[in-house]
C-alpha cells in the first residue's frame, strides 16, 4: 500500500519537475520530507575537547577559524618574487 502510494507520489513529482512547476514540485517535496529546520548544529572547539552548543560560542569559533585560515603567513620568499 505504502509502495503504492511512494510510486504515485513519485511520479507526480517527476511530472511537476518535467513540466517545470517548481512551486508544485517544491510544495510535494515539502508535503513528503516535512519543513526545513532551521538550528545550529554544535561544533568542537579549536582543541577538540569541548563540544560548543550556544550560539555565540559557535559563532566565535567560526570567526576564529576563518582568521586562521585566511591569516597564514606566505609560503613565498621574497627573493623568489623580485
């Protein structure tokens, strides 16, 4: 019965896809996987050690990551670029 239904509903959607109807496309998509949630998911911080649930200690340990990514010092000599 389910198998059924999960070929039908398919199949709709492929059609919406063909036809390109991204509205209903999406909204079948939607009624199938239920709405999107929104949330941060937790992260370690820079040690490994702590796992980082609020918010803003994410958000400061993406910014310190992103520093110290985009701030390394240049593998390139200077006499190599005169």
């Amino acid at each position: 019965m389910q198998d059924v239904w999960m070929i039908r509903t398919a199949e709709e959607i492929k059609g919406y896809a063909i036809r390109n109807e991204m509205k209903n496309f999406l909204k079948a998509i939607k009624a199938i996987y239920g709405p999107c949630i929104k949330g941060t998911a937790p992260l370690l911080s820079s040690d490994g050690t702590t796992l980082l649930t609020e918010k803003s200690q994410i958000l400061k340990r993406w910014a310190e990551h992103v520093r110290s990514v985009l701030n390394c010092s240049s593998a390139i000599s200077d006499a190599a670029i005169d």
